[in-house]
C-alpha cells in the first residue's frame, strides 16, 4: 500500500511499516500537508494489521526532520493549506504515542527543533553516526512547552533537557546515546537494515502484550497531553508576534534575530 502522498512516502514490508518524509530539498522540514500526510500514513499503519512496528525515517542523508518549515511562515505566515484547514502537529504527536504499535525513529541525519521532538515520542530511536540532534525553538522564534519539553526531561532527565532547550546546542550520535536521547548507533549503510531487523524481532513478540506495555509506558505522561494543547495554543499566539516574526523573518534572511527590544520579564 503507497497511497497518495506528496510530502511522505508509505510503505508496508513485512512486518514494518516504513514511512518516509520526502522533502529533502527543504531537509525535511514540515508544513500543514506534510503533518496531514503523515497522521494518514500513521493511521494506515494502525489498521493494517500485517504491521506490527512503524519506521519513522527522513529522505536522503542530511535531515531525519528539521521541524516546522520556517521558510513557509515566513512566505505566508502559517504553514500552507491543508484539506481539513488545521495544522494538526498536536494531534500527530498524540498519533505516535496512541498507536498500539511500536514507532522505531530510524534517525538518518539531522533531527532538530520539530524534528527532534517527533524522533523523541518514537518508542525508540535507532541513529545513523552521521545524525545530530538539538533543538532550535528559542533561535527563531518558537517552542515547545509541551512534549518537547516536559517529555523530553523524562527520557534525558530534566538538567539535560533544560540545556538543550536553553543553549540549542547540537549533539552527535554518540553523545545523543551517552544521555540516553537514542537506543543504538549504526554506520548510515545499516540504518534502515537496522531498524527493519528491530521491528521484525519486536512481531514475534504478542502484539496484545505490547499494546498493554505502551499504553501503560503512556499512562505515567498522558497527562502532558494537556500542557501540549495549552503550548500549541499560545505558539500560535507567540509565532504571530512581533518577537515570534522576528526569529521567522531572520531565520529566512539568514541573519542573526534582534530580540532585544522584546525583552519583558515583567
């Protein structure tokens, strides 16, 4: 089943449903039809019941997925048309965690900012050598005060999730598997053999015990579904703001942002 994607590829082999985004030439980025793309594909995988694990992955080499596509924000000042009128990031996230399946980020380059957060709610996260991870919200304008964060603190603990929100350093595979942000690292030839070998291992589990497994893993942090919705509500009063188009506008002229005059700790 490849259905009809624009922004995504979706395959099912074997046991493995292996979903690809496919904007290289913007590294991956998201706009509104890649995220409704994806929950498409998520949705398929859930009712397909030859799948028994999903592979998340990103076309080419360089970006796994370098989040929200800034340059779209900053052409149009949202994230472009979508069918249902909605930029559905929230509910894609919620996607990932509810799937009764396991979600392997099989993680083939660059993972930040939006990107970094979609590799973090996979189950697990297998690296090539050549990925690095970080986040970027801060630098243009943007955040994630939900899963980003709060979940983030969960699987790296909370000193190190703070300096990589706060700093917005990069991180290589190794030191990404040192702090427990990825659960293996491969040269970049057996990424994908890597990850296809762990879902096929995980379908001769029972597939009732490990939907009870990841429900119960989700149950200690549903409730950050909550902050999610209420840090998607004010990104999307912040991204319009005069600080908000400030870190947009830089980041597409490639310029170092000004938010100084926007200082207000009041």
């Amino acid at each position: 089943m490849t259905g009809t994607y624009e922004d995504i590829t979706y395959e099912a082999e074997g046991p493995a449903a292996i979903i690809t985004i496919n904007r290289p030439e913007r590294y991956n980025a998201f706009r509104g039809r890649t995220v409704e793309e994806l929950i498409k594909a998520f949705r398929a995988a859930w009712a397909d019941r030859q799948v028994q694990a999903v592979i998340l992955t990103g076309a080419g080499e360089k970006a796994f997925c370098t989040g929200g596509d800034v340059k779209q924000r900053a052409e149009t000042g949202d994230y472009g048309p979508t069918e249902s009128g909605m930029f559905e990031i929230g509910y894609l996230h919620k996607l990932i965690r509810d799937i009764p399946k396991p979600v392997i980020a099989a993680v083939n380059g660059v993972a930040v900012g939006g990107g970094h957060v979609l590799h973090v709610l996979c189950d697990v996260s297998i690296a090539s050598e050549t990925a690095r991870f970080g986040q970027a919200g801060p630098k243009v304008g943007s955040f994630d005060a939900g899963f980003g964060t709060a979940y983030l603190a969960r699987v790296v603990g909370e000193k190190k999730a703070r300096e990589i929100w706060f700093w917005c350093r990069m991180y290589d595979a190794a030191e990404a598997e040192h702090m427990g942000l990825v659960n293996a690292v491969v040269p970049p030839g057996e990424l994908l053999k890597t990850a296809k070998a762990w879902a096929e291992e995980v379908a001769e589990k029972s597939p009732t015990a490990i939907r009870f497994c990841k429900q119960s893993f989700n149950a200690d942090t549903d409730h950050q579904a909550g902050l999610s919705n209420l840090a998607m509500s004010a990104l999307d009063l912040f991204t319009a703001s005069p600080e908000g188009l400030e870190g947009a506008n830089a980041f597409a002229e490639k310029r170092t942002p000004d938010f100084n005059r926007h200082v207000n700790w009041h």
